[in-house]
C-alpha cells in the first residue's frame, strides 16, 4: 500500500519552510493509484526529503526522502496500533471474507491532519484487504465537513478498525494543529521535549504542525542534567564544575546528534560556555546546546548579552525550556535564543473531531 501525491509544483514544500513550517504541502492523495483525472501522482515520500536545520530538528529521522517512514517510525507505529487494537480486542488480523461496504472519513472540527501514514501501515498489517483513498494528506489544514478520505472493503474489517483509526488520526491531528499555533506565534524555532503520550508518533505529528521533535530518544542526542552529574561526579562539590568536568572529557563520538547540558544559574552557562570553546579550538566540534531551565525572559536575554559580550555565544546553541506559555510567546522576542522548548505543545491537546460514515 503506497501513498501518492497530487503533483502539482506550486503545492510542494521543496524545503522545510521558516516559522510557520508545515512540512508536507499535499492536496490529494490516493493509495494503490497513480493518476487522478489524467494527472500525475507521485509517491508522498518523494517530497519529504532530508532537510538541513538545528539540531533539534529530527523529522528526517522519521521520514526517509525515498521509502516513506523510517524504520525507526514504523517501529513506533507497529507497537502503539498493535497496544490500541489489542486493548480494543482486535488481536489477528482480518481475512476480508465479508461483504464489502464504503465508509467516509468525516472532519466535525478544524485542524491540521497528521496520522496517515500510521493508519495505511495499521492496515497494511491488520486489515490488508481494506483500501483507503485520502483526499487530505499528512500535515494539510482540514475544516469541519471535509472529507478526509475513503475506506472501501470486507463491512467486519471497517466496523472492527473504525475507533483505532479515528482515535490515531484524532489524537495525532490534535497535536499537529497544536503545533502549528505555536510554531505560528513563537518568535523563532519551537520544540518539544521527551514529556509525550504516543513517544515517536508525538514528536512526528509535532514535526507536521511546524514545530521541531527535538531528541527522538535518550540514546538520540546527549543531554546531561542536574542528577546525571550527582551520579558522574559525586565527589566534585557545586553543579558548575561537574559541568565543567564533564565538558572537558566526554565522548564526543558517543553523544549521538547532539550534546547538551541542562543550567539553572547563570555562572554554569558561562562555565559550560567557557570549557565549550576550548574544547572546539582542539577538537573542532559542533557547537553545544545550553537549556536555560526555567530561567524566564529577562534571565535568558541577560545570559545571552553576557555570552557575546565575552565571545562565547557562537559555541553554542541556546534553549529555553519551562514557564513557556501559548499566551507569553512575544515575551521571548528579544531574549537572543535559538529554540524555545515545551512539552504544553504535545501533552493535554484537544483531538481533532472525526467521524467514519459507511454508506446507505
């Protein structure tokens, strides 16, 4: 089962747009065909290729330019659909000995779609005889009325999978177009953290509603807080010089994407700052994240005076994570940060509103 794109140039996002940055610019979409009204459709995949940005942004980790979701994707889609069906009582998949009937994906709410891709691989596995044709495709604006797409084959499949689809495409949906109000009033790059629901299928309906998944897991990038240097470093007193330390003799090879240290005072962004660009005049590596926690605007701006007033901004990547609010976001303007950062983005959304209609 393969999803195809409307080729239609003026549609397609060649690259990963500045903020708002929906990342799939799709019109209609249809499973198992490849022309539509005498046009030409090519594969969805073909037009979610690798995009370069901040080290936060890992959505090409999900997505392959070429195959579709990654391997690491599917993964997470196999183990979340098979969680849902199982707890739904569906636990083998369907023959498709029945009748066959239509239904109709029903949008009752606004949104920006996300959850596509995990429901066509839901039913590659569990109801292959299902066929499903998408009118909207992965991270397009929906409106209450739209038809979303249509699902054709044995009437038990439909019955059996119709709450598991509308619960992915819901819930998904609802983050997506969360994601989208932040990434369209946030004054730069907003992310989200490792605090999700549906872990990897969190982070990509982020990614389609403009926002950055930020690390995919803990193996992902390095991230080094206040208990990992308790634990490190038990014998060194004052979190600054743990810091300090642990800067001046890890691995650089072992932090996956990125590395980054979490400060709650100004003196340890300094000092991680300060032990930062010595280590890359010897090593020349990439630049260090600094999470100012819950230091607030005035804080955060004061950090990043100080750091170009000494030289050291350019060693680093500056986050701001906790006290971040949908409301506050123009309080960030002018705080000279590279990412903002907050799990309000993904956790305790409103799902979008769908129905599934059979027909007659």
């Amino acid at each position: 089962m393969k999803t195809w794109f409307l080729a239609r140039c003026s549609l397609t996002a060649v690259t990963r747009p500045c903020m708002p940055a929906p990342t799939t610019s799709t019109r209609f979409i249809v499973s198992g065909q490849q022309v539509h009204n005498h046009e030409v459709l090519v594969p969805l995949a073909l037009i979610m290729a690798d995009k370069s940005g901040p080290p936060h942004d890992r959505g090409a980790v999900l997505w392959d330019a070429t195959s579709g979701p990654s391997r690491m994707l599917i993964s997470s889609i196999d183990r979340w659909t098979s969680s849902l069906l199982a707890d739904d009582g569906v636990d083998m998949p369907f023959m498709g000995n029945n009748e066959s009937v239509n239904a109709t994906i029903i949008a009752r709410s606004d949104g920006i779609l996300a959850g596509c891709a995990a429901v066509e691989h839901m039913l590659q596995i569990w109801a292959g005889g299902l066929q499903i044709s998408w009118s909207h495709g992965e991270g397009r604006s929906i409106s209450s009325g739209d038809e979303i797409a249509i699902i054709r084959g044995d009437k038990e499949a439909v019955l059996a999978m119709e709450r598991t689809i509308l619960n992915i495409l819901g819930q998904l949906s609802g983050i997506a177009t969360e994601s989208k109000k932040w990434s369209s009033k946030a004054p730069g790059q907003i992310a989200c953290t490792r605090k999700t629901i549906w872990g990897l299928l969190d982070k990509w309906a982020v990614h389609l509603g403009g926002g950055l998944t930020h690390r995919l897991s803990k193996q992902d990038a390095k991230m080094i807080k206040e208990n990992d240097l308790a634990v490190m470093y038990p014998d060194i007193d004052g979190n600054g010089a743990r810091i300090s330390r642990y800067l001046s003799e890890v691995n650089i090879d072992e932090c996956g994407a990125f590395l980054e240290v979490e400060v709650r005072e100004e003196k340890e962004a300094i000092m991680a700052a300060f032990t930062w660009s010595e280590r890359r005049m010897v090593d020349g590596c990439d630049r260090l994240v600094i999470m100012l926690d819950n230091f607030g605007p005035e804080r955060c701006k004061s950090v990043a005076d100080e750091l170009s007033e000494m030289g050291l901004r350019e060693h680093v990547v500056l986050e701001a994570s906790g006290g971040i609010l949908l409301a506050n976001l123009e309080d960030w303007r002018e705080c000279g940060l590279d990412v903002l950062s907050t799990s309000t983005i993904n956790r305790g959304t409103t799902p979008v509103d769908l129905s599934m209609l059979i027909e007659n």
